[in-house]
C-alpha cells in the first residue's frame, strides 16, 4: 500500500508538472507581450515610430495630411481646410479669367485683394486702353495646397497654392473679335490667399 501510494503521489506530481510549466509559460509570455505593447506605444507618442506610418498607428493620424511646405514631420493641416482653400483658389481664377476676357475690372474685388488685386486691375486697365481682351485656357500639371508665409506680404498670410502649367492666351480686338495673336506660356507660381470673412481671396503672386 506504501508503495503503491508513493507510486501514486510521483504519476500526480508527474502529470501537474507539464501543466504548471504552461502556466508559468503563457503568464510570462502575456508579460512579454504586455511590455512589448507598452514599448511600442511609447514609441509611437514620444519616440522614434512616431512618424512612422504602420497598422494601428497611422500616421499622418486620420484626418490630417503633412504640410508639403515644410520638412517639419510635425506640421500637419487639416484636410478639410485644405479642400477648402483649394476650391477657394479654383473660385477665384475663374473670376481672374473672367474679368480678363471681358475687361471687367468690378467683379475682381470677389477674387482679389491686396497686391493681386492692384496688379490685375493695371493689366485690365492697359488692355482696355489698347482695345484688346484676353482668353486664357489653362492647363494644370500640378496644384498643391499648403501653409508658407508670403515673404511679401502680412505674417496672417499662411496659406499658399503653388500651380504649373501651360496658359494658351489669346488676344483679341473687343471691338470686333479679331484675333490679335496667340501665345503659350509655361507657369510656375506661388500664389497667397488671404482669409476674408468666409471667403479666401488672392492677395500676392509670385514666380517659383
């Protein structure tokens, strides 16, 4: 009977073994994983994958995109503002166009202001002193939206399209419609919009 119940005693302690080990196995584990999750989150918020793009930790975070402006990983617009801004610019040279092809230097207070708007209207007035208009098709290679400070103008002034690409213009007599000339012009500007009540007017232009 002694026998048999030491006997008995080693097969439990033989059979409880494996399954305190797994124990201890999984416990340690959750705590490896555990830390390795904190490590990670640390890094994210204050280290070095904190600018870094990976599942779980998008980045820019939802929302946001990098100023292309800046070099600054930490500068970042919202999107909806920058949508915004672009379809202000968009607004605002049509009316550009517009008041090009008709001579019409009132309606360029609802694109301009500033700079811009003097400049325009100088050009306006020498086209119609001459009697000629202009048509201008444009053709865009790239339209990009960010935040630069105008070196020209107010430090208010943050936000700056930069536009490439072809302009066809053709001139032409008002009076008859005559087609004077045509000429192409590459471009490659940066452009400064100001915030006006609810609206973002054009307010400096300049070469890249």
């Amino acid at each position: 009977m002694a026998y048999g119940g030491r006997r008995s005693k080693a097969v439990r302690s033989l059979a409880e073994l494996p399954l305190g080990s797994w124990r201890r196995t999984l416990i340690t584990a959750a705590v490896l994983v555990a830390l390795f999750a904190a490590m990670i989150a640390v890094a994210s918020v204050s280290g070095p994958l904190r600018h870094t793009n990976f599942p779980g930790h998008p980045y820019p975070p939802p929302g946001f995109v990098q100023n292309p402006f800046s070099s600054n990983p930490d500068d970042l617009l919202n999107v909806a503002d920058v949508a915004r801004v672009r379809t202000e610019f968009e607004r605002d040279s049509q009316i550009d166009l517009q008041a090009v092809e008709r001579g019409d230097t009132g309606i360029l207070a609802q694109a301009r202001t500033g700079n811009a708007l003097g400049s325009l209207r100088k050009l306006i007035d020498t086209n119609n002193a001459q009697g000629i208009a202009e048509h201008e098709q444009v053709k865009d290679d790239s339209v990009i939206v960010g935040q630069l400070s105008d070196p020209g103008g107010p430090p208010q002034v943050k936000w700056c399209v930069e536009e490439r690409g072809t302009g066809i213009i053709t001139y032409f007599l008002k009076s008859t419609g005559n087609v004077v000339r045509t000429q192409t012009i590459p471009f490659d500007y940066r452009i400064w919009l100001a915030q006006a009540g609810d609206r973002y007017l054009i307010t400096d232009v300049g070469a890249v």
